[in-house]
C-alpha cells in the first residue's frame, strides 16, 4: 500500500478506488494536540497584523489625506506663467532669474498666500500657481508689477531707491482717515535721506518746486511732496491716490518684497474657479473610490485568500504614499492623482504576476510554503524590470516636461517605490503568516483546483 501525505488530504490506494480523508497529517493526540497550538499561534498573530492595518489605515488614512495640498486644478486659483525680459543694455542670467524667483517668493509670502508654487521653467521662465485666491485680477496684476521705488529730486536724480527700503506699513491717518503707506529706510538709506532733506531745506524756500520730492513706483509719479525740514530719521510717508486700504496695502507688500530685478511679461495665465476646482475634487475622490472597490473585489473573487492579502498590501501602499507626499508637501493636483492610480494599477499587476506563478507551482505539487517561495522568485524579474522601465519613462518626462507633468512623473515614481515594496516584502511577509494557519492550507483558497494537480503529485498510483 502506497501513501502520499499532503497538507490537506491523505489518499489510499486500498484495492477499492481512493479514499481521501480531510486531515492535515496523520498524527498522535499529543502531535496533534502540539499542531493546533502552533495553529493558534499563527492565527492570533496573522489576525493581529491584519487588525492592525486595518486600524492604522481607518485611523490615518483620513487625516493623511485632508491634510494634502491641493493644486489648482482642485482647489481654484491662478496659474502664472512669467518671461523675464532682456534689454539692449542686459541680457537676462542665471543670478536674475535666481533673484527674481527669490522676490516672487517674497513678495508672494508678503500677501499671506499660503503654500504657493513657484518654479522655475527653462531659462528665463517662472511659474507661479496660487491655490484659493479670492481676487485672482488683483492677484495677477501684483505679480506683473515691477514695484521699482525711487525717490528724485527735480532734476531727475535719484537720491534713494527701493533698494534702501527696510519695512514699509499700511496705515490709516487719524486726521484724513485716508490710506497711507509708512516708509523706513535701512542705515544706508537713512543716511542718504537726511543729507537730501537737509540740503533740499537749506537751499529752497518752502513752496519752491526745487524743495520738493517726487516718490516713483514703476516710473510713475505717486506723490511730489515738499521737504518741510530735515529728515533725519529714516522715515517717509506715501499718501493720497489710493482707493482704499487694501490698494495701500497691497502697494506696502510689494515694497516689502522689493522690486523685481528685471522686467517681466506675463506670456500664459489661467484661472480655475473655487467650484470648479471642487468639483473636480468630488468627481476624482469618486473615481478613486470605485476604482479601489473594484480593484478589491476582482483579487478577492480571482485569488481568493491571496486577493485579501493584495487588498491589505494595497493599504499600506495607500498609507505609505500618503505620507510621503505630505512629508515632502507636495501639491496634489489631477496629473498626480493620474500617477497614483496608475502606480496601483501596476501593484495589482504585480500581485497577480506573483499569483500566478505561485499558482504554477502548487499545479506542479510544491507544497504552500515551497509555491510561495519559488513564485515570488520567479515574478521578481519580470516585475522589477517593469517598474524600471516606467520609473526611465517617468525620470524623462520629469526632466523634459512642465509643471502638470512634473507632478505625475513624481507621484507615478514613488508610487512604483512604494507598490514594490508592499508587492516584494509585505505581501510575500502576509502569505508565509496565511501558510502559518493550518486552517488555511486549502488549495481552492488559492484559487487552484485539485485535479488539476498531477496524479503523481496527488498521490495517485
């Protein structure tokens, strides 16, 4: 009489056909009473690994994702698209663009946008995208602002710049009750200032248009006030032409931030609106939520046990590229949200790349363990040089494409990082504690039927 022992069942050979008995191993009480205990073991810890994703990721997965910044495209705003200019006398260089950059920076901050964009693009090209913006024409037009403070005597000289600026504040006069903006000059500033008020002071009778000053912004006359006497602290006032307040304290931030070091030309501008933007943030968390439903239940009803290990693996992966986007805060906009799904896309492919095999394995009568094993070997090649095919796709268009496409080579990039390691270690790490539980080791919860595992394989003489 021959015997064949597997995981699951025991076939005979007893001159009367096959009796199969359901039993894992043919054991004493005592080795029996010693495998369930293992089994045990192994099911406590399994369902300790898999409460513990699912908490984690009912718990902070939420969070993580309202806490993401959101780009235009779903928040509303304005996309600037600036070209510093060259003249005769100065061509435009990698210092100006550096500083023009550091002056939108600055200047952007000053009106208490929160989390801009600014980069540059090519050589002489800056983008700017500010998220929910309520006066997007405002906004734009203190962008194209120059902002070029000078103070000139009369005669056309300039006796102090914007250069020698230190603060400038938004007031309201007590008397007028109109809008003004106050000036503090650095020391240098203050210095200059004094010896031109004093000197002005000393050499004009008081009404003389010698004895005045003219204030310029981008050129144009703001104010021509006459010097009463000297100055000697380092403060001036710009007053009268203004709306309203918000006009002076618009002009006040501009200042603060300083002029632009060369002329710039707004060659692209684009408003999303506020509904819009939500919109489109409704319709893509919708997508994204019938996409992973659908996405769980074809592994769950394809590989059955091993399709709920991908549906956990996929919420660490979720988990995993949630927080590195908000660790690196980047901004979320439709192109990313694209690379993402992609990304998940290519995870599930791996899953069922290593399925597969694994499959292929049990058919040809390696027991669970040895399947696992051998599958994740077999598929590692095949899915390492997929994702390293894509992640050069990515690298080129990050390096050669725009801002829209910079942002879904990112997230594709490291959403391929991320689905390689829950695909390669974590699902592999799920599966050897799923092979743990006695209880599991059912080829049909493999998705494999027994006939088609080879007699020999089997048992069967």
């Amino acid at each position: 009489m021959w015997r064949r022992w597997h995981s699951q069942q025991l076939t005979v050979n007893s001159g009367r056909g096959y009796n199969r008995m359901s039993a894992s191993f043919n054991l004493s009480r005592e080795e029996r009473v010693l495998a369930g205990g293992k089994g045990a073991g192994g099911f406590l810890k399994l369902a300790v690994v898999f409460l513990a994703i699912l908490a984690i990721g009912i718990g902070v997965f939420k969070p993580l994702i309202n806490a993401q910044r959101l780009g235009l495209d779903l928040k509303g705003g304005v996309h600037v698209l600036i070209q510093a200019q060259s003249t005769p006398d100065h061509a435009v260089t990698p210092d100006d663009m550096a500083a023009l950059e550091r002056v939108m920076r600055d200047r952007v901050d000053q009106l208490g946008i929160a989390e801009p964009v600014i980069q540059r693009e090519g050589s002489d090209r800056l983008i700017i995208e500010l998220a929910g913006v309520s006066n997007p024409e405002e906004a734009i037009k203190m962008i194209g602002k120059t902002a070029q403070l000078e103070f000139k005597t009369s005669d056309g000289q300039v006796v102090v710049s914007g250069k020698d600026l230190k603060d400038a504040k938004a007031i309201i006069d007590q008397q007028t009750r109109e809008p003004q903006i106050t000036l503090q000059f650095n020391a240098e500033g203050t210095k200059k200032f004094a010896d031109v008020t004093k000197k002005l002071a000393s050499s004009y009778p008081y009404g003389d248009p010698k004895r005045a000053i003219g204030i310029y912004l981008d050129q144009q006359l703001l104010t021509n006030p006459q010097v009463k006497e000297a100055i000697p602290n380092g403060q001036a006032i710009i007053s009268g032409g203004f709306a309203n307040f918000e006009e002076a304290a618009n002009l006040a931030a501009l200042l603060r931030g300083g002029a632009l070091p060369v002329p710039v030309q707004i060659i692209e501008r684009r408003t999303v609106g506020p509904t819009l933007g939500a919109d489109s943030l409704a319709k893509s968390k919708t997508a994204i939520i019938v996409g992973l439903i659908a996405i769980a239940l074809f592994m769950l009803l394809i590989y059955r046990l091993p399709g709920v290990v991908a549906d956990f693996s996929l919420i660490v992966y979720g988990l995993i590229v949630m927080a590195v986007l908000w660790g690196l805060k980047a901004t979320l906009t439709l192109p990313g949200i694209a690379g993402l799904l992609l990304s998940v896309g290519m995870a599930v492919d791996a899953n069922i790349i290593i399925y597969e095999h694994i499959k292929e394995e049990l058919r040809n009568g390696k027991t669970l363990r040895a399947a696992i094993d051998a599958g994740f070997k077999r598929a590692f090649t095949t899915i390492f040089d997929s994702n390293a095919t894509t992640v050069l796709a990515a690298i080129v268009l990050y390096f050669l494409g725009s801002g829209t496409v910079r942002g879904f080579a990112i997230t594709l990039s490291l959403g391929i990082a991320a689905s390689m390691f829950t695909a390669i270690t974590l699902t592999r790490f799920l599966l050897h504690l799923v092979v743990g539980v006695p209880a599991f080791h059912n080829l049909w919860l493999f998705g494999v039927k027994e006939e088609q595992i080879p007699a020999a394989a089997r048992g069967e003489i």
